[in-house]
C-alpha cells in the first residue's frame, strides 16, 4: 500500500492539442466545455515541431507551417468561443515535438487533453505512437476523446480500480464526478484467469480471493465518501474473463472512464498496460489516464 497521503484535488486549467484533425476539433470542444465546468481557462496548443524540421527544410517551409499553426489555433479559438463566449482561451505554437510542447503547456498541473486520431504531429493513436506516448509518459492526467461528438450524457463517471492504493488517482475521478454533479462508480473487474497458475488454485481460495476484492473496493468507496460526503459513490466488482472488454462494454453507459497509469517493473519508466490500450482504441466514451502518484503530492486526509 502506499506511503503517500492523498489530497482532494483541485481541477486544474485545460490544454488541448489540435492538428486540424475533426478528431481535434471535437476534442478541442470537449476540452473547452471542460474547462468551463471547472471555470478554469482553456489553452490550445499545436505542436509545429519547426525545431526539428528546420534540420530538413528551408526557411519559407518553416514560416508557412507556422503560419497554418497560427490559422489553426485562430479558427479553433473562434469555433470555441462560439459555444463559450465567457472563457478565457490562450493560444500556444510550440516549436517542439508534440509530448514536449504538451508537457511544457501543462506545466505538471494542468490536464491534457487529445483526440483518438490525429495528423501530422498528433498521430492517429490506433496506429501511430506519439498520442499514446503522450498517455503513456506525461506526468499529469491525459484525456482521450473517444465517442461520437453528439453522444447523450451517460450521466455518471465510471473509476476502474482494483485496490486501496487507488485512493490517490482516484480522487481525481471524484473530482470530476463531483463538478459535474453525476454519480461516481468504482468498477473493479475480478478476473479469475490472472489466478490460475498461482502458487494457491484451490476453488476456496479462488473465493477468498474474489471476497477480499469486494472488501477492498467496498473500502475504496467509503474512503471516497469521506472525502467527498456530498457525492454519491457505487461500487461493483464484476467477475470475468476479459478486464478489458467489460471495462469497453462499460464505457458504453457512462460520460467518462477514469484509470490508473503505474510504472514498468523496478520501477523503471512508465506504463501503459493492456486494458489501457483497449479502452483508448475502442471506448465509447472520452478516457483519463491519470499517474497513480498524481493525487498524492502532498497534503493531509479529512
């Protein structure tokens, strides 16, 4: 279990990253609605990356990708305020390759926010790798605009956790519940396939084992509660043979699934495990994944 005590996390500003891409776009109104929940600003970043292609190119190129940049983030802007004339909005270029412009905008605070498919620097993310690198190595909370762009609210935030050192993390997932006063529900898969081959297969253990999961997450709830008494918080542990494609299914119902991104063994670098990867391709609703160490920096419990 960790250490680290977690706090009650405060919503921070909102950077998109934008391309041009529709998948941009529906992000960049997504990120924006968000942004004015948490009545926070918004920042648009596009990632020209001129740094590198100044290797490769002459001078006009690198003035005309700045200047599609620049068009870019003034129409985004444009389609933003439309819908939300009262935020505040800034515009950013980058000059670096997209994780490091992302990461410089978020400043280790703020959330970043992506589409499912991308041009140019934000490579589409079922087939490239620079968007789930982004997931993968940023250290504050990345959201994947998944589903369509009309899609009714589910009403709910859906946290998929599996035990007590999720509290940190998901804390954020409450968070984002409570701002927009919908229930949180604690999804917890038991998958009995990740116990076969244990040392102990006997079908009594196999049950303890389920048990001690319910309580684990039974706990999460409750801790949650205290946190935030105001919020209605649902747990449910499922047993099946395939975590990410109950996680998928459940996706389905509700406005945001919320997951824990850990680190690789020895804790060298981090992760972006199996289900992680299944629900960023194949949710149908916007996914978060949050560094585990992300809600303990500091604090003190209720």
């Amino acid at each position: 279990m960790s250490s680290e005590t977690p706090v009650r996390p405060e919503l921070t500003d909102v950077v998109v990253g934008i391309d041009g891409s529709p998948s941009a776009r529906t992000a960049a109104l997504w990120a924006a609605a968000e942004a004015d929940r948490r009545s926070r600003p918004l920042h648009l970043v596009h990632a020209a990356d001129t740094d590198l292609r100044a290797y490769w190119s002459d001078a006009e190129t690198i003035q005309a990708v700045r200047e599609t940049g620049r068009d870019l983030l003034i129409e985004t802007e444009a389609a933003v305020r439309e819908r939300f004339p009262d935020l505040v909005v800034t515009r950013l270029l980058g000059r670096l390759e997209p994780l490091d412009t992302l990461q410089e905008a978020a400043g280790g605070e703020k959330t970043i926010v992506l589409g499912s498919r991308g041009l140019g620097g934000f490579s589409a993310l079922l087939l490239g790798s620079v968007g789930l690198g982004v997931a993968a190595r940023a250290d504050v909370p990345v959201v994947v605009v998944r589903g369509e762009a009309d899609r009714p609210e589910g009403g709910s935030v859906t946290a998929a956790v599996r035990d007590a050192d999720d509290l940190g993390w998901l804390l954020l997932a409450a968070a984002a519940a409570d701002v927009r006063k919908v229930p949180l529900r604690l999804l917890s898969v038991w998958n009995i396939l990740t116990h076969v081959g244990d040392v102990a297969t006997m079908l009594d253990d196999l049950d303890g084992a389920a048990h001690r999961r319910v309580h684990e997450v039974k706990v999460l709830a409750d801790r949650v509660r205290a946190w935030y008494p105001d919020l209605i918080v649902t747990h449910h542990v499922e047993t099946g043979t395939s975590t990410p494609g109950i996680l998928v299914e459940a996706s389905a119902h509700t406005d945001l699934v919320v997951m824990g991104r850990g680190h690789r063994p020895l804790g060298v670098g981090p992760a972006l495990g199996r289900v992680a990867h299944a629900l960023i391709h194949h949710a149908h609703c916007p996914v978060e994944i949050v560094p585990v160490d992300f809600g303990t920096r500091g604090g003190d419990a209720p």
